[in-house]
C-alpha cells in the first residue's frame, strides 16, 4: 500500500471522483488503482476563488514499487500499525473502581472490561438521558443540580460541547479513539476530517453505546453517587466511602485500584485528596469570556464572496496573540452553536460553548481566554487557583442578578468601558438569559487589559472580528484545572493503588487527550493485576 499526501481536490467533487484527482498526482490511469481510501480532508479556503480540499489518501495500485522509485512527491510506503490494547485475560479478584465517567473514565473502564478486569464505576451525576433533563431544566428554569449538570454526568464535560476531536498529542492511540467513537454511534466522517467533532447530539448516543458495552462485559455503573472520602493506611489505598446523592445513602467499598479520573470542576474532591495527604501542585489555566457572532457572519469573514455556498461547512477560527500584559487565545471554538450555563455549585455563574453535529445554529461562538499562571495566584495554597475561579464565577452570579443570569456586554462597549444596555444585531444565546451590563467591573485588570489588546490583535488578523455589537458573555472559568494530582511513571498518586486521570488530575485537556490518558492508565493498571 502507499500513502499519498497534499492531493488538491475542489471542494465540489463529489466522492467517487476523488480517484481522477489521484491517479492524475501519480501520473498513472485510474484503472491501474486497485483500491483508494480517503484517509484524512482538510478544507483550504485561504483564498475564496480557490476554495480546496487537501487530502491523504491511502491506495493500492499495480507496480508500487515503480511509483516509489519514480519518486513520486508525497508517495511512501504505507504500513498501517492500528493500535492494539496489550492486555486481556487479565485474571485477578482485585476490581477497579473508576470515579468519573468521562472520557478519561470510560475508555479506562472500557479497556478494562476488554481485558476482563470487570470495573467498577461511580459517577456523582445521572447517566446520559437524565442528565439532558436535568440540564433542560436549568436552561428553561435555573434550576441548578449540583450533582449533574454541563459538568458532571455521564460522559464528562465533553458531553455537551461541540465535540470536537482534535488534539496537539501524537499518539498511537489517537486513532484507536476515533474508531471507537464511530462504532458506537458517532458520524463516520470523524474517520477522516482533519477537523473531526461529534456534536452534543451524537455525543449522548455514544457514551450510552460505550457504557452498554461495558455493562455487557462484567463492569457495573453506580449513578448518582459521590466520593465522599479516599481511605489508606500506610500510603495504601485501603477503600472508598461513598454517597448516594439521592437518597443519602452512604457505603464503604473496600479496594485496592481506584482511578481518579474525577474531572477539572470536583471540586470537593480535590479538596478531600488535598486534607487526605495526595500530592499536588499548581498548574496554569485559563479564564474570558465567551464571545458571539452571527453564523453567517464568521462565514463570510471566512469565506469571502463563497460563503453563500450550501456545500461549504460552517465556518470556524482559531486566533492566539502574545501581548506585554498577556497571552490570549480563542478556545473551543463552537461554529454555530450556542454559549450554555455550566455551573455545578450555587451562587457561581460558569459559561462554556456546544454546537450540534450540523452546527446550524444562528450564531458561532468562541472562548476568548487569557493565560493565568500559578504565580499570578496569591498564596501559596496549592488550590489557590480554584478559589481564584470561583471568585469569580461568584462576581459574575452576583453582577447577573444572583438567578444565574450571565452578565453580558457588546464588544464595542467592553473596549470603551461602557456598560450596555440592550444587544444590537446578534442576539445573546445563553440560558436561563442575560443581564447586560459592564464586564470590566469584575475581571482583574490584567484580564481585561489583556482581553482588550487581544481583540485589536485578532482584528488584524480577521478583519472584521471586532464587529461592535459582538456578544460577550461571561465568564469561563473551567476551560481546564488548576491544579494537578502528582503521579509517577507507574501512573500512581503518592497513595498505593491510586491512578489519577485525565483532565481533572491535570494530565489532559479535552476528549481525545482525556480518552488516550485513560487508555494509559487502563495498560498501567492491568501490567499491575498481571504482576502482583
């Protein structure tokens, strides 16, 4: 087989034209390719009278060895290596627990069950179908479930967002990631699109797919349920207490492998951790706003005179600026979707960004965050950073008028400390609704100082961005966690049998990174059960 990189392909080409496209870039005929697999597509649409696809195909064909040596650009030899899980049969009476059900903690328990290791996992929020009532209910009532909201459920923060499925990492079991996903219920072409997401509504289908299947293999599921405390004697884990969030119900289960892959907003629990002797330390995050654009608007800015095009996909950005007083940068970008309500505890306001799968939504929202240091914290309390967020998320309840209104402002008016009074041409979409009002009076200077030398940045870079009436709502507090839960290279906290995991324990951020460090610590755990 070869791989062949940086095929230029119109964007209008229908699929099964493709091929023409290839054997031309081989200088071959077509009937000389036994086979052609769109393997990764990436749309280029820098310039808008020349809108492309740069794709990757893999293919077999009559006389490779002759097109390798003809030196053909981008044409190599392809060996495909899918990852594999190293472990199954794993025989030991020892059962896991993972708390968190969240990416981290599903493809954890995922490998685990595959390997026969029959995990326990307990997961503080409902599962996927009542936690979408729980979350409907906030939207439409605000009324708030501590327990089970954007940030703790089934599936994780990730669940409602936009999906997306991109990652800085490279690693091997990126790939093993993605298929998973599409063969529990995700769209195929996460298979291939450079830029892959899933969409909240596909997203529900496939954690419940995933948890299925890990019931089917021997593992359990224990919704609504708490950690309430981690017991150890001698730097070894001994057991778990644990709490019905429901009924209060409370038990003690013994064991000696529990995973933490508890998410960035457990609060309580980092603080349990922190009071029960677990090492951790400070770790850079990040804190803004959430800023808003019509869907149509952001196209055009991207798009040019093309973006009344059915076919092109809706547009997204991604802008980053390093200034004298900071660092900012757009995250999560969600291209026609809407800002959600993503609070866990009462009297805080947190906002975030999802997107459906055919992200249609009247407008395309992004974070705009600016970089906050361990340094930048007063104190040396290793969770300073986390009182540091919910400080503010407090002034942003109180500034919205203490119903979980988020406090909102136009861009033009943020730039001259203006407070606004109504919005101009985009309508804000956050739920339960908005208070407009004066951002700056409750960001620390260095926020808003930042923040208003990023969007000067980000103008020069997309003319247009800086459209006045702009929507700004705030604040994003929980783009990742403050603090890490130390671990050495077998995977272990300071405590025995402890795995901290993903994104919560300071190790990931995001859903691909989040799933491939559980997948790790499912191979460190079960190389633990296969020598003790």
């Amino acid at each position: 087989m070869l791989k062949l990189a940086n095929v230029k392909i119109p964007y209008k080409t229908p699929d099964e034209n493709y091929i023409n496209y290839v054997s031309k870039k081989l200088r071959i005929n077509k009937n000389d390719i036994v086979s052609c697999r769109l393997l990764k597509r990436s749309l280029d649409a820098r310039k808008e009278n020349d809108i492309h696809y740069v794709c990757t195909f893999v293919i077999r064909a009559k006389n490779e060895s002759e097109i390798i040596k003809s030196k053909k650009i981008n044409v190599q030899r392809y060996i495909p290596m899918p990852y594999k899980f190293p472990f199954s049969n794993v025989k030991s009476p020892i059962k896991p627990v993972v708390c968190g059900s969240g990416p981290a903690g599903l493809f954890c328990a995922l490998m685990l069950a595959r390997a026969g290791a029959n995990p326990l996992v307990i997961e503080r929020g409902e599962r996927v179908e009542e936690r979408n009532k729980s979350i409907e209910k906030f939207k439409s009532q605000g009324l708030l479930n501590t327990n089970s909201n954007i940030q703790f459920g089934e599936g994780g923060a990730g669940t409602f967002s936009d999906g997306k499925l991109t990652c800085g990492v490279n690693d091997e079991r990126m790939d093993f990631v993605l298929y998973e996903f599409a063969s529990h219920g995700a769209p195929k072409d996460i298979l291939t699109n450079a830029k892959p997401h899933i969409g909240t509504d596909f997203l529900g289908i496939t954690v419940k797919n995933i948890r299925e299947e890990i019931i089917s293999l021997g593992g359990e599921f224990l919704f609504d349920t708490l950690m309430t405390e981690i017991v150890h004697e001698n730097d070894a884990l001994k057991g778990i207490n644990i709490k019905n969030v429901k009924s209060g119900k409370e038990e003690y289960i013994p064991c000696e492998i529990l995973v933490c892959a508890i998410g960035h907003s457990s609060r309580e629990t980092y603080e349990m951790m922190l009071q029960k002797g677990f090492k951790m330390e400070r770790k850079p995050f990040s804190v803004g706003v959430r800023i808003e654009h019509k869907r149509e608007y952001i196209n055009k800015l991207q798009y040019k005179e093309a973006f009344i095009e059915d076919s092109l996909p809706t547009a997204d950005y991604k802008l980053a600026c390093h200034l004298t007083m900071g660092s900012a940068y757009t995250f999560c970008m969600c291209p026609g979707g809407e800002v959600v309500a993503s609070a866990s505890e009462e009297g805080g306001v947190v906002t975030n960004g999802m997107s459906k799968f055919k992200r249609m939504s009247e407008n395309s929202n992004s974070a705009v965050l600016v970089s906050v240091t361990p340094d930048m914290i007063e104190g040396d309390d290793v969770l300073g950073g986390m009182y540091f967020q919910r400080d503010l998320e407090k002034k942003a309840y109180e500034l919205g008028g203490k119903n979980y209104y988020a406090p909102c402002q136009k861009l033009g008016d943020f730039l001259e400390n203006i407070e606004s009074r109504d919005a101009g041409e985009v309508k804000p979409s956050y739920k339960p609704g908005v208070k407009f009002t004066d951002l700056n009076s409750i960001m620390p200077l260095f926020v808003s100082q930042t923040l208003k030398g990023a969007f000067l940045e980000f103008d020069k870079k997309m003319k247009g961005f800086n459209q006045s009436d702009a929507i700004l709502t705030g604040l994003e507090t929980r783009s990742s966690a403050p603090v890490r839960i130390i671990r050495n290279e077998n995977g272990q906290a300071n405590i025995k049998g402890v795995y901290p995991a993903g994104e919560g324990a300071g190790y990931a951020g995001g859903i691909m990174s989040s799933a491939v460090d559980g997948i790790k610590c499912a191979e460190k755990i079960c190389y633990a059960l296969n020598n003790a």
